[in-house]
C-alpha cells in the first residue's frame, strides 16, 4: 500500500498537488482547493514524527505507518475530487 513515508510515494503525492492551482473545481463537494490542502496537509505533517498517534474513531490505534497509509488514501480521495 502506498503511504506517505515512503519518499517516492510522498513526492507523486507532491507532484500531485503542484498540479492545483486557486481556480481548481471540485467534480464534488463543497471544498475548495486551499481549504482541501490545508486540512490535509495539517492533518499528516502534524503527526508525522510523533511516536504515539491519535486513535482513529473508526479503526482504533493505527501505527505510523498505517496512519501514513490511510492519509494517502484520504490525499488520494480528496485530489482525485479536484480532477488530479
């Protein structure tokens, strides 16, 4: 599973995102570019180094890695939703 601590998959993610600009559209959904890169960027790098991660409401105690792993799928969602 791609995850964002593998440096390869984090610079696709990268190159992805470089790819929005402030007159991105959303093919659904209320948000708007900026508030969609920052939730998500908020919500991985604000964790990134920490030894002990939130527990997900749904899944429970995920690892690093496995945080690193369902954020991608989640960055991959929501830029997927701006068409990249």
């Amino acid at each position: 599973m791609k995850n964002l601590f593998n440096e390869i998959h984090l610079e696709e993610m990268k190159a992805r995102i470089e790819k929005l600009d402030s007159e991105s559209v959303a093919r659904w959904g209320k948000f708007s570019v900026q508030r969609m890169v920052i939730e998500l960027l908020d919500q991985f790098f604000e964790n990134r180094d920490k030894d002990t991660w939130p527990i997900h409401t749904f899944f429970g105690r995920l690892s690093g890695p496995a945080w690193a792993g369902l954020i991608w799928r989640h960055f991959n969602h929501h830029l997927s939703q701006f068409g990249v």
